[in-house]
C-alpha cells in the first residue's frame, strides 16, 4: 500500500537533491538563503532541558 502524499513529498525532495547534485552543502547554503531572502522574522528558543530520570529502588 502506498500513501500518495508520501510519495509525492519522496519525488519533491529528489528533485530538489538533483539540482544541487546532491551536494548536502549545496542544499544548505540555498536554504540559508531562501530563508534569509524570506523577509520574515527568525527566531531561536533555547533548548528545552529535560530533567533526568530518577530511579526507585526495585522491591525484589
């Protein structure tokens, strides 16, 4: 079984890869610039800490 939508995203992203070669720099560098030629307003948030896990003793 196929999802269309899957697909269709799978087909995009290829032809996106070929016309840099798939050259990963390539890619990032025209992203950078989509986004910075985007006029809109970047923003960074911090990254959210997640509290270890704390183990309780097991009853054996």
């Amino acid at each position: 079984m196929t999802d269309e939508i899957v697909e269709e995203v799978r087909r995009a992203r290829e032809a996106y890869a070929k016309q840099f070669n798939y050259d990963l720099r390539a890619i990032f560098a025209d992203i950078k610039k989509r986004q910075a030629d985007s006029g809109r307003e970047l923003v960074s948030l911090p990254a959210k800490r997640i509290p270890p896990l704390t183990r309780t003793p097991s009853k054996r």
